[in-house]
C-alpha cells in the first residue's frame, strides 16, 4: 500500500476546508489537505536537513577528499583508518547536527533507540570497552565513531521512509562510483595498485566491499521511476569495479548475494519461505567455511587461490592464542591491531603479509570484545534475520526485500572479512535493518498523515468471517 493509499485509507472522508471556504470533494485531495496539517508534516525534513544527510552519507561512503590522495607505502597494515583529525571534526559534526533535527520528535527517536535490546547491549559493550582495552586511546576513538554511525542509521529510520533511504543511496553510490572510476582511469598512481583497482580507498578489497554493497543499492534503486538510468549505469560500473579489484572474495560475494535475492524473490509468498531463507543462508555459509577451512585443491584452483586462502587459515591459528589470553571480554574495541607496538605484534612476526584484521567476523569479535561480545553479536544478527523474513513476507513493494538482503550480505562479508561492525555506510544499513524490521514486528506503520495503522483480525465465528480493523492512532516515527 503506497503512502497516498494509507491515507485515503485512515483520514475520515469528511468535508476539507480550503483556505478560500470551498470544501474539497476529491478524496485524495481531502488526504492531502489533511497530511499538510498534521504534525508529522510539519516535522517532516526539510531541505537544509536533507542536504546535510546527503553530506552525510557521502562522507560516510567516500571519506573526505584529504583520504583519496593517498599512497600506501609498504605494508598494508599502514592503510588501517587513514584519516585524522579533520576527518573526525566534519564526521562528528554532520551527525550531530542530524541528531539535533531528530529532536523534532523526541518520542520517535527515544522509541527506536531502545526498540532493538541487542542492538543497545552491543553498541554499550562496544562504547564502554575502553574501560578495559589494552589500548584506551584507540578503543574510545573508535568505539565514539562507531557509536555515532549506529545512531546515524536510528536517525535514517526516524526520519525517512526505506524506499526514500534507498532513493537517495543510489545517487551517494552513483557518485562513488564515477569518483572511484575516475582514479583508476585519469589517476592511476592513486587508483591502481599491482594492476588491481582500489579506486578512492586504500586497498582493493576495500573497494571491491563498497561496489558489491553499490551493485545491491542499485537493484533496490531500479525501481523508482526517477533512479532508472542512474541504478542501470551505477550497477554497470559497480560490477566493474568488482571485476577490476581482482577480489575473490567480492566476486563470490556478488554472486551469492544475487542467488540469494532470487530465491528470496521466488519464495516470498510461499509457505516455504522461511526453510527456503534458512537451507539458503547455510548453504551460502557452508560455501564460504569449506573454502577458507577445507583442502579443496579444487576449488581454490578455481578461485586462484592458494590452499590456505592468501594465509588466512594460518592466520585463524595464530589468533587462538591471544583470543584465550581474554576470553570474556577481549582486548578492547579495535585495540588489538594498533601497531608494533599492540597485541598484533608477534602476529606480524608470525604472518610477513601484515593482516590489519582477522579476516573473520567471529574471530575479529572475540579478539575485540570475548565471547560476550560473539554471544550478543550473534543472537543480534540471528533475531534481525527472523524479522527480516517476517518483514519481507508482510512488507509490500521491493523494499520488503532489503532487510534481509542486508543482512545476507553482513553474513557473507562476515566469513573471510572482518565484518561489516565498523564505521562505514554498511553498518549503518545493518542498524536500518534491524531497527525498521523491529519497527514493523511492533506494526508502527504509519499513514500519511502521521498516524499508525493498528491492524488486528477478528476471531472467525460461524457466521462471520474474518474483518480487519483499521484504526488511526499517533506515530512513532515520521514515515
């Protein structure tokens, strides 16, 4: 149901006085009238706060301008969060002013902050582990930038309707996109590295996660009539980019993620669809351990990859050690790889290739946090895909689709990557996926007219048939 159609739907069809006296007969007219004179219009966005939340997320996904001039000498551990001061100023101060707007409507924002307890329990665990780092300076500045990404994603669902988020991510990936072609083609001493694109960031499988996550964007743009050509052209060029990272990882990362759309597409009205999510998830999983855990001569051979996938599996050996000197609660957040001087140390010495992380969401988990840190992170991860599937039964339109196609490609990205827990755009869709899918599993569905649709169905007698209630009650959030 479009939003007019919820509307037309909630508002009573009683006589709209226009400002000259004339009532207004048309229903859709009578809708209009009365959605320009309801609160939730009047706290709707407006131009000035929509041009800092499209600052906002280009920054989020490109960086600033200072982080594209960059060479990486040496070992690739060096091209762990460049940046500097400058870029937390202008990051800490677009979010903020955001969150100063959400302020429009306190309950909405409060409601969605608490909504999700997993959610609130990580993101606490994370903000409070500098009490208990090995390194207290990296874990507050890093957990402070992570914390804000995930109330910039709370502040998206507050404010803006799903598609609207997606809307507007195809033009942020659309410019990513002719930005980084840019530097592989005209700026090639800053683009390329070993033949291999990187683009405007710092390595290649850094950029081959950004074009896969824009190739995803640019499905769900497709369909708004006003993004066709942009979502045509920026998949186009995101699968380039993909192809010219050399990554394997990306490769096979865009083509189970598309598998996984489709199935997810033909199953979605079937009775089928939750075994159909579940055998499709594990099977996508179980492909990604056999190859990064198993003597698969084979397949490795097929990906043009050594056994040991470019050292990974010896990684994962080397990190047990550390992962049981603090089992419970971890190193801090992100304060294991801190240089020569941190944890990571004899895990260089051990390993010439330098890896800035574990290659390894679970893994990367434990190191940071302990097993408290896995435990909540997985149960998470495992409530949002229960949502998401029920979200994508009962929500109509392909939007229905992301959550749970967002939260595939956390999955994914979680087997031989560290995850996507990190202050990017892509953590930021994961919180929007979890806290719009807990936002509908509690049926704040809103009308235009800023009022919630309390759906409820009657108990079937012998002699009635099931009814639905419509009712019209105050939002939580502006939809």
């Amino acid at each position: 149901m479009t939003t007019i159609e919820a509307a037309e739907t909630a508002v009573e069809p009683r006589p709209v006085p226009t400002s000259d006296g004339v009532e207004l007969q048309n229903p859709l007219a009578k809708a209009q009238a009365a959605w320009r004179q309801s609160a939730a219009y009047r706290a709707r966005p407006r131009f000035l706060e929509q041009l800092i939340g499209m600052i906002t997320l280009t920054v989020l996904t490109t960086g600033l301008p200072t982080e594209w001039f960059v060479v990486i000498e040496g070992n690739l551990f060096d091209a762990v969060n460049v940046g500097g001061p400058l870029v937390i100023v202008v990051f800490t101060a677009l979010i903020g002013t955001l969150l100063v707007f959400s302020m429009k409507r306190p309950k909405a924002m409060f409601y969605l902050l608490v909504c999700e307890l997993m959610l609130v329990g990580f993101s606490l665990l994370i903000l409070f582990s500098p009490l208990w780092s090995v390194n207290f300076n990296t874990s507050v500045r890093r957990s402070v930038a992570l914390t804000l990404v995930t109330l910039l994603g709370i502040y998206f669902v507050a404010r803006y309707s799903l598609e609207q988020l997606l809307n507007r991510l195809s033009l942020v990936y659309f410019f990513a996109m002719i930005l980084n072609l840019v530097w592989v083609t005209a700026l090639p001493q800053y683009g390329l590295s070993n033949g291999d694109f990187v683009g405007i960031t710092t390595n290649r499988n850094t950029l081959g996660q950004q074009a896969v996550l824009g190739c995803l964007i640019m499905v769900f743009a497709f369909r708004s009539k006003n993004h066709k050509i942009i979502a045509v052209v920026g998949f186009a060029g995101s699968l380039y980019l993909v192809i010219g990272t050399g990554s394997k990882t990306s490769l096979a990362s865009l083509v189970l993620l598309g598998g996984l759309l489709i199935v997810f597409s033909t199953f979605r009205a079937r009775k089928q669809l939750f075994g159909a999510v579940i055998v499709s998830e594990i099977t996508a999983g179980l492909f990604g351990i056999l190859i990064a855990t198993a003597n698969l001569v084979f397949i490795t051979d097929l990906l043009d990859r050594d056994i040991t996938l470019t050292g990974r599996t010896v990684l994962w050996q080397h990190l047990l050690v550390p992962i049981s000197e603090k089992p419970i609660l971890g190193h801090g957040w992100e304060a294991f790889w801190g240089g020569w001087g941190s944890p990571a140390h004899e895990i260089w010495l051990k390993n010439s290739w330098f890896p800035p992380t574990a290659h390894n969401a679970p893994l990367e988990y434990l190191l940071a946090l302990g097993a408290v840190g896995l435990i909540i992170w997985a149960v998470m991860m495992g409530r949002g895909l229960w949502r998401s599937i029920h979200y994508l039964r009962d929500r109509p339109g392909i939007a229905g689709l992301f959550p749970l196609a967002m939260l595939s490609y956390a999955f994914l990205y979680s087997v031989t990557e560290a995850g996507v827990v990190r202050r990017g755009v892509d953590w930021m869709l994961v919180v929007v996926a979890l806290v719009e899918t807990k936002r509908f599993m509690d049926k704040n569905r809103s009308t235009l007219d800023g009022s919630k649709l309390a759906i409820r169905r009657r108990p079937r007698s012998a002699t009635q048939s099931s009814v639905i209630e419509v009712s019209s009650r105050p939002s939580v959030g502006h939809r």
